[in-house]
C-alpha cells in the first residue's frame, strides 16, 4: 500500500472515531479525540480540570459552556501530559495508557472470552459507556462502575448475598477527581435508607424508604419526591437506590467534594447548574449532631435537646455548645412482670425515626406498641401505614424534631416521668374546621370522666341523632361473638348485628385499647349526621353509654366494592353496565359533598373498600372518619397528621399535607382506573410501575385497550371505557391545579365527545417492589362489609 493511501486511510479512521459513538479494536482515543453519544448529549474525551495540569478520560455533558464530569475512568491514575491514549487492548478490557504503554486504567474484566477484533465500546445517550462483546453482549458498563455522579436511570445496587454495595465517592476537591472522603449509598439497614459517609463513619442519613418518601427528610417541594430517588427491592432482597424519572436529560445527583448531596439541572436560560435540592441542608442533618437520646431542631435556639425522660451526660459540654456526649436516661425503665403497669409510651410527633430501625411485619399500630412494651429491650416504637411496625432496641441516635412529615415516635419511660396517671391519655388534633368537633369532645370526655353521667342517653352533640341502648346492641350481635364479626381496623372491629325488629346492620365498635379512634368517632358523627344522599352510607345512629362508642349504619349485603372488584371469582358480576353505574354513582356522592350538601366535606380516603353496595349494587361513599369540613370559601387546608391510605393519598397531600377537593379527585381517579383494569393501585409490573406508571405508559403508547379488565374486554363498550381512562389520568395529574373538579369529571364522562384535553403526567408512577407484599398489609380492607377503618400514621 503506498505511503499516500496509508495517510488517506488514518486520516479516514481519525475522522470515523471522532464523529462515531463508538471505538472498536482498530480505533483509539487520543488526546484531541473524542466519541459523542448519537444524541449529542454526552462526549467522552481526554480533559483536565482548573489549577491542574493533570489528564483525565471521562465523560461529560456535550456542548455546554460550563464542563461538568459526571464520569472519570483514570481519576486515581492522571496522565502528566498529553501522549495517552483510551483504547480496547488485546483480552478486550478497555485501558487508559500513558505514552510509554504503561496502563494507567483498566476495566478489568477476566471472566469472559471474547475475539477482541470484534468488540466495541458505545457512548450511550443515557451517558453509559458499554463495552459489548463479539455477540453483543454487555461486557462491562461506566454505570455499574460510578464515580461521584448518578444520572437519570442509574442505580446503585446492594446485593443481599454477597454484601457487595456500589456506591458513588467524591472527589478530593474541584481541581482533583480522586477518591474523596465521601461516600453515598445504601445503608445496611434492616429498612432500606440512603447514608452518607465521611472516612467510614455516618454522617447523613436519609430515614427509612417507605415506597413513597423518606422518612427522616423534611420534604417541603415535591421536586425531591417526583424527581427523585427511589429505592426498589427484587425478589431476592436485593436493594437498589435509582434515580428515575427526570425533569431533563440534563439533570443529575452529585456528591460533592464537601459531602453534600445535590440535585441539579441546566438551566438554560441562566446559563448554570440549579440546584433543586440538598441534603444535608443544615447542621441538625447531620449524623448524630445531639449525640444518643438527644433531639435536634434546626429552628430552636440551641438546637439540641434531650428526648423526654433524658438529661445530659455531661452538661459541662452541653453548655459550652458540645453536644456530641449525649443523654442519659433519668430514671430507669422497671421492665419486667411489671413492665405492661409501670412502663408508659410518650408520643414525641414529627420525628426523624432513629438509626437502626427494626421492622416487623404485620402488626398494626396497637399490636406494635403490646410487642414493644412485651420486650424490656424495646426502647421506642413507630407506624408507618406502608412498612408497618418499627421498632428501636438500641441506643437512640440521629432523631431530629421536624415542622412536618416525620414519624410519631413512641419513646418507652417509667410511668413517673409523665406526672400522670394511668388512664387512657387521648392526644387531640385540631385540624381544618375542628372547633366544633373540639367542643365535641372535650363535652364527650367530660361525660365520661363523671359515672352519673355515664347514665344518661344524650350528648349535645347528638340531639338530632339516635341513640342505641348498649343493651341492645349486645343483643343484635349476640353479646358480639366473632362469629358476627365482620372486620378489624385501627379504630375497632365491625360486627353484623339483627336488631329485634329485623333490621340488619353494621356496628363500628371503638376498641377499648385503640389511641386513635376517639377523635375519628367524633369527627364521623358530626359529618354524617348531617348528610343524606343515596350514594352516601347512613348512619342510623350511635351508642355512647358506659365507656363505649359505637356507630350503627345500614347493613350493606354485597359489602365493599373490592370485594368484587380483586375476586377472580366475583368480578365478573361487574360487567361494564354495572361498573359503569358505579362510576355515576360515586360521582354523584362526591358532587354532593364538594358542593350540595350544606356542608363542603372532603372525605380524604375514597378507596374500593370505603364504597359499599347494596343490594341492587348501588354504591355508598362510607367511613367519614378522616373527613374534614370547609366552611365558607375556604377551598384548601393544611395538616401535619396525614391519614388515609398510601396509593389513593395525591403527592401533595402525603408529601405536604395539604388537601382540596381536588384530592378527593385524585383518589377517585385511582379508583377509576381500578374499576376499569380490575387491579389494585398496589399491582406492580414487572419494571416496578405502580397501576397509575403502567396505564400512563400504555396509554402514551395508544395501548389503553390492553388495560381493560379481561372479563369485561369484548363487551362492545371500549370507546367508552378509553375515554373513562383518559378521564382517569385527567384525575390522577400530579399537581392539582391541573385536575378537573367532580363536576366537570360528571361532564367529561357524560359528553358524546372524548377529544379532551392530553393529561400530564400522574403522581407516584413507581412503589417499592416487594414480591411478598407484606409491607402493604397495613392497606387491607379491615371489613369485609367494606365499612373499613384505615389506620392513621402520623406525619
């Protein structure tokens, strides 16, 4: 070959690397090289970074005036100068030489066989580096190996069996990319959360991931919710934190040389990096700020304190502003025979849970509390309505005092650190237009504390409703034998009863050992006494005689919507007429309340099994325990004790507490889409969406047929179910400005027409995968009747 085809033929090489995504066995990177990713997004080139004179290969985001590195393969390992090169070598491991062939980077794979003059290294555009093998199998990826970047779609993996972790590490500093002081990823937990280190030693920690938030972050945006990361478990327990879901291509999770944290995008009008959110933010993020049993509060002066029933260990410190000794306990815990007497739980709201959490599976909130105060080693406890009971045997550490969201831990003392007696201490929140529930039960509570008035039949509260004898009741469910039983949830069981006229119905029993279900009883009474429509459940009357308190509706033969809805056996009674109606139905109940009744209510825990059906499979909106009143023009509220149930709660109602009658849309949306693909909201795919990710993506992919219910797909109705799915996703829209009132969802499903409006994309598209389910029993359906109780979680 002559000397000139030689030049031609390098020259037409040189030119294919530096303007392909991809380099093989005969191409090679040099210093003025490079690869870009097919969409122009990512380059990976030889650079050197500011007040350094030191080579590096990496990648970086493509054709922005500031550089930002989001991968450094040599980062340990710098060229002096610019003789290197970044090249496939002979057993098809990509290398980082310098110019006397000495290797400076490998990627170091020896299990595989390859014939190297077939394989290739691709620049993504997710920005992953492959190394494909001959038959194009993944050899190697730049995402399994991550330096202190995380991108959209990446994950760090723990794996369960061999103890491997990947984690991201910051650099040295701004100038140096080796190997920092920090690193990020999971914790070994018992309940997945995030942690950073400094030199091997915690120093933040995210709380516990409960599919939805985490609990130990203060979440005041939703930004860090729905652009976030989310920890996802496989079958085989292995945990991996992804971040998933970007607002951009142009978006990442960095770990800076300082420890901290940042979310950021390119902003492209300011030309910069924005940051949308930071962790730590402050010094009480901090691990361990208040050393064990302190407490920290960023908005306190100073902003440490110890737990109830602790003093300092050593307040020499404490007053010098040096927190880091901790607590110690006052008085000793008398655990033992005496324990369940002497040993009392005070309820600290709003908490960072603390580091080392136990998790138990299905225990609801009391059954949590008997088996801490069953274990001497049990020093505090917690619920959350997704993981269940969490418990603390440990000493307690990294706990912080929040405004909202949080935890209501349940700190074990020794009955004298109250000051109070043994009697049931019931804890009242006063929330939205609470007034005349407040003066509800401060009378209910006064009655109950004088035995003459235990006698007399009539509360003030409850003129205009009737009033059941004990007696009777106890007649009606056979002295309340399980076999009438019908349910169990947080505020009691629910039993059938037959009164002595004939009359079938259903009695709410507040348990005797329930701490929650005082204010819901109330709160229920004063709601729907004044309520009558036919798609809402009646009440007939209630029982307040000795210690008991009871409601007493109409018995609903068919039970609860779910009841049919996920029984393979039952479902396909609800052919699309029935289900159909439903839809009206519930429509119809919601209109009432937001807007015909004399009272604007919202229910804030519309869900299958809170819909009954009778006998004609009318439905009935039921269990106004949660309901709040809006008075006037108020159209929104805030609360820091969120209830209801996970799945159905809008983001902006279980990230900030705050509710409308927008997210009653919401949760009957969610519904809908159940009513149409008979599946819960709980259902997972196989990539982890949850039922509101799935039908968003099969709806953008004009696949919405595949989601109809299978028992109802070749009726002849599925141009009117489609449009009830778009209707669905108009509902379940992630920000409530943009949802449609009850309304104008009653008008969308009754127009002729279904070119709507394109909806946006929904809140919470992904769960935590758990293929045993057990950490969403605290979701079941606590009736079978449907009358259900849904365990509240303090926030």
């Amino acid at each position: 070959m002559s000397p000139l085809r030689v030049l031609l033929l390098m020259s037409f090489l040189n030119i294919t690397c530096n303007a392909s995504d991809s380099i093989n066995t005969t191409t090679f990177l040099k210093n003025e090289e490079s690869i870009v990713s097919s969409n122009g997004t990512f380059r990976l080139a030889f650079f050197s970074l500011p007040n350094s004179t030191n080579r590096y290969v990496g990648i970086y985001y493509n054709k922005l005036p500031v550089m930002k590195v989001v991968w450094v393969a040599n980062r340990n390992s710098p060229l002096n100068d610019s003789s290197g090169s970044f090249q496939i070598s002979k057993d098809g491991n990509l290398q980082v030489l310098n110019g006397q062939k000495h290797m400076l980077w490998s990627s170091n794979v020896t299990n595989f066989q390859v014939a190297t003059n077939m394989s290739k290294a691709q620049l993504l555009d997710s920005g992953n580096l492959v190394l494909f093998s001959s038959d194009n199998n993944i050899i190697w990826q730049s995402f399994d190996h991550p330096t202190n970047t995380l991108l959209p779609h990446m994950s760090l993996v723990y794996n369960k069996a061999t103890g491997k972790n990947s984690t991201i590490q910051s650099w040295k500093n701004p100038s140096d990319p080796s190997q920092g002081r920090f690193v990020a990823g999971l914790g070994p937990s018992v309940l997945p959360e995030v942690f950073i280190w400094d030199m091997g030693r915690p120093y933040y920690r995210s709380g516990p991931w409960n599919g939805y938030i985490y609990l130990g972050i203060e979440v005041k945006t939703p930004h860090f919710q729905t652009h976030g990361i989310t920890i996802q478990i496989d079958g085989h327990g292995n945990t991996s934190v992804e971040y998933s879901d970007p607002s951009s291509p142009l978006t990442n999770y960095e770990l800076s040389y300082q420890g901290i944290v940042v979310q950021q995008y390119w902003d492209d009008a300011k030309r910069d990096w924005n940051a949308l959110w930071q962790a730590p933010t402050n010094e009480c993020d901090v691990y361990g700020r208040c050393g064990e049993y302190g407490s920290c509060n960023s908005l306190s002066s100073p902003i440490c304190r110890c737990l109830k029933g602790f003093e300092p260990k050593i307040r020499q410190e404490w007053s010098k502003g040096n927190w880091s000794s901790g607590c110690t306990r006052k008085k000793k815990l008398l655990c033992g025979i005496q324990a369940a007497k002497e040993d009392v739980f005070f309820s600290l709201p709003n908490m960072k849970p603390p580091a080392n959490t136990n998790g138990l599976q299905g225990l609801d909130q009391n059954a949590c509390r008997s088996q801490c105060l069953s274990n001497c080693s049990c020093l505090a406890y917690a619920f959350d309505i997704s993981l269940g009971c969490m418990t603390w045997s440990g000493k307690l550490i990294d706990t912080q005092q929040f405004s909202s969201n949080g935890v209501d831990l349940y700190l074990r003392l020794e009955h004298s650190e109250l000051g109070i007696n043994k009697r049931l201490k019931i804890i009242v929140t006063v929330t939205a237009v609470s007034g005349a529930t407040l003066v509800a039960i401060v009378y209910f509570l006064c009655r109950r504390k004088a035995k003459q008035a235990e006698k007399n039949q009539s509360l003030e509260r409850f003129e205009e409703l009737p009033l059941f004898k004990f007696e009777k009741l106890a007649a009606a469910t056979s002295n309340f034998q399980d076999s009438n039983k019908l349910g169990q949830g947080g505020f009691g069981p629910v039993y059938k009863g037959t009164l002595d006229d004939g009359q079938e119905v259903a009695i709410k029993r507040l348990s005797g050992t329930s701490t929650q279900g005082v204010e819901e009883f109330m709160n229920e009474v004063l709601v729907i006494s004044k309520l009558q429509h036919r798609n809402l459940v009646k009440l007939l009357g209630c029982c307040v005689e000795r210690h008991e308190r009871m409601l007493i509706y109409d018995y609903m033969p068919n039970k609860s919507l779910d009841a049919f809805l996920f029984d393979p056996q039952k479902k396909g009674i609800l052919d699309w007429k029935k289900r159909y109606s439903i839809i009206e139905g519930i429509c119809r109940g919601l209109l009432y309340l937001h807007r015909d009744s004399r009272l604007k209510i919202i229910h804030r825990d519309l869900k299958a099994a809170n819909i009954l059906l009778d006998e004609n499979l009318t439905p009935k909106i039921s269990d106004f325990g949660m309901a709040r009143i809006f008075r006037g023009s108020q159209s929104e509220a805030d609360t820091t004790r969120v209830v209801g149930t996970y799945g159905y709660m809008p983001p902006e109602y279980a990230i900030e507490g705050r509710f409308s009658e927008k997210s009653d849309v919401f949760s009957f949306g969610v519904l809908l889409l159940e009513i149409i693909t008979g599946k819960r909201t709980r259902w997972f795919d196989e990539s982890s969406l949850s039922l509101l990710g799935y039908v968003w993506k099969q709806w953008n992919e004009d696949n919405d047929i595949s989601l109809i219910d299978p028992v109802i797909a070749y009726q002849g109705f599925e141009a009117e179910i489609s449009k009830c799915i778009h209707v669905g996703l108009l509902c379940v829209q992630e920000y409530a400005q943009d949802r449609p009132d009850i309304s104008d969802v009653i008008a969308k499903l009754s127009s002729p027409s279904s070119s709507f409006e394109k909806p946006k994309p929904p809140g919470f598209t992904r769960f935590m995968r758990d293929t045993s389910n057990t950490h969403m029993q605290s979701h079941q359906t606590c009736s079978i009747n449907g009358l259900s109780i849904t365990n509240i979680s303090g926030r």
